[in-house]
C-alpha cells in the first residue's frame, strides 16, 4: 500500500477530525502518501480529493464537525456510481481506504469492496455509539457531556417554575445517549426504544414524584422511543391526566452534534487513526476498529452493521432505583 484515502460519511460526529488526523500522520509515520476524499462518497465519485501531510492537519484535534465535509450519496448505491468513483481512486493511485462513519458508511465500503477488492478499513464515527465491535464510537461521549451540560440548565429554569420537562435527545434508533445523559442529569424517567415504559407507567411513576414531594421533574426521551407519542403529544397527555403539572418540551436537536471533542473522544480518535492505518499495512481489510476492554481491537464489517444491541440492562436498572 502506497497511498491511503481517508473520507468521513453520514452524520458528522465530535471527533471526526482529530481521527482524520491521526490517519494522516499515522501515514506520514509510515512514509506513505495520504489524500483526503472530500464529502463522503460523492466526493469519491467526483475525484474531489486533496493531497494531506502531517501538517495540513495541525490545529484540528480540537474542532468540532469534519473538515473534509460529509455526505449522504445517493449516487453511490448505484453500481455506475460505484464505477466511477473505483476510477476516480484508482486514477489518483489511491490502494487502500479508511472510512469514518456509521452503518451506512460501512455498508458502502463493504459492497465497494466486494465489488473491486478494493482494501477498506472502518472507523465508528457517529453520536448514536450504535455500532457492535466497539464500546464507543467517535463523538458519542462528546454528545453525552454536551446532553447532561443542557439538562443541568433546563432543570434550573424547571425547579424555579415546579415545571415538568420532557427533553428530547437523538440516538435513531437506539437509546444509549438518552439512558446514559438520563442517568448522568438525573432524570426521572428515561423513554428510550429497547424497552417501552409504556404511558401508564410513566403516569403512575410521575403522580408518585409529585406525591413524593418533587416539584420539577425531567424525563429524558430518546428520539426513537417506542411509547407511541411524539414529545408534544405526550405533554398534552400528561397535561389531560395529570393537571398538576404544568408541562414544557424541548427538543435539543443538531447542536448535540456539535462543539469541541472532549478528551476522551480525541485520544480514541487517535488509537483508532493508529490502528486502522496499520490494520492496512497488515494486509487486512473489511474490519472495523473499535474499543473493547480498554483495548483497540478489529471487528468485521458486517458483524459492527448487524450487532446485536448493547444497551446496558444494569444501567436500566439504576435508572428505576435512582428515580425512587
Ligand atoms: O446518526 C446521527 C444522527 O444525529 C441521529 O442521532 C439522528 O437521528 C440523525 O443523525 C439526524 O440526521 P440528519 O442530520 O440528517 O437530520
């Protein structure tokens, strides 16, 4: 391997630089070239690519979002779409690629690769930390951080005016920022898709709070959950059957998505930069590399895209009792 493309893909994630980073340097390291693929898989498509050395990538471990811009391309499922873009690599003497993602940016590298025998290595990148093989993925504690820092500051606004809240978080379909974020803030209740609540149990256990003597409560949902009502439908809910609350939303949205990687975030990138890069010059390919153990290790592709979920049924559990 002479000359290593490095792209991020899908939903930007904190982290994501420092990771193209370290691929970067990892390669100087190596003596080998590096070229940055610019907006996912469309820029592989349309040749946008930039030559990047150890410098090009000074002052980024720190930044938020990705440089090299992301992309959801469409064109890309398509096998003239995937034509082109072998071409477009091949033609700038690209032979092996590092892909930073999620889901969808696996399953396109994996078909590319199945396709051309095209050496690929995965890198999890994505706030939502759905991805088996790894026990975080990029940005994820980012986003946690971020989440409990905005709940700590709804809950003053909530405890002045005896308000209950209903916090929306992102996730997809998953719920780990919501639990996680939801234990971190102290939430009451935390609404997320691997195990439905269900209304009457939200509704006893917040006529329980007020009874308890609480005044403000937070109940953390994830956006996927499964309870059947979206978060303003569920203030009117609550709001018919129990009068005694008064009810606000708030919907936290992309800027979960933002802001400066914290620590954690940007020493993972960097094993996982390290580790993808030399997982190539191995001679291995199709593999994902993750955080196990507090150890870096490889999973195959399609084994990180079809995991089983590893929400943690502990956590679920502290939850219920520290909302007593
Ligand atoms: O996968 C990351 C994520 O932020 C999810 O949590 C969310 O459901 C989705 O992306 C939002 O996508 P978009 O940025 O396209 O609105």
């Amino acid at each position: 391997i002479k000359k290593i493309g490095v792209m991020t893909s899908g939903g930007d994630s904190p982290g994501m630089n420092a990771a193209i980073r370290s691929v970067v340097r990892t390669c100087a390291f190596y003596k080998i070239e590096c070229a940055g693929i610019y907006r996912g898989y469309q820029g592989m498509i349309e040749g946008d690519f930039i030559s990047l050395d150890a410098r090009s990538v000074k002052g980024i471990i720190n930044k938020g979002g990705t440089f090299l811009k992301s992309a959801r391309s469409n064109e890309f499922r398509t096998k003239e779409g995937r034509q082109k873009a072998y071409d477009a690599l091949i033609a700038a003497n690209i032979d092996a690629l590092v892909v930073i993602g999620g889901d969808g940016t696996f399953t396109g590298a994996l078909i590319f690769n199945q396709e051309f025998n095209f050496p690929v290595m995965g890198i999890p990148g994505t706030i939502d930390n759905d991805i088996t093989g790894t026990s975080h993925t990029l940005g994820y504690d980012t986003t946690l951080n971020t989440v409990v820092d905005v709940i700590d500051k709804i809950r003053d606004t909530a405890s002045s005016h005896n308000r209950l809240f209903f916090v929306e978080v992102m996730g997809r379909d998953v719920g780990h920022i919501a639990l996680n974020a939801g234990v971190g803030a102290g939430a009451e209740e935390i609404l997320i898709p691997e195990e439905d609540l269900g209304l009457d149990r939200l509704l006893e256990s917040l006529k329980r709070s007020k009874e308890s003597g609480k005044s403000s409560s937070i109940v953390v949902v994830a956006e996927g959950d499964k309870i059947g009502k979206n978060v303003f439908e569920l203030k009117d809910y609550v709001e018919e059957n129990l009068p005694e609350y008064e009810v606000r939303v708030s919907v936290l949205g992309h800027m979960q998505r933002g802001g400066s990687p914290s620590c954690f975030d940007r020493v993972l990138a960097s094993r996982m930069g390290v580790k993808a890069v030399e997982s190539l010059l191995e001679g291995q390919s199709n593999l994902m590399v993750g955080l196990l153990n507090e150890k870096m290790s490889v999973t195959p592709l399609d084994k990180a895209i079809k995991g089983q979920s590893k929400i943690n049924k502990e956590l679920i559990r502290v939850s219920d009792i520290m909302s007593t």
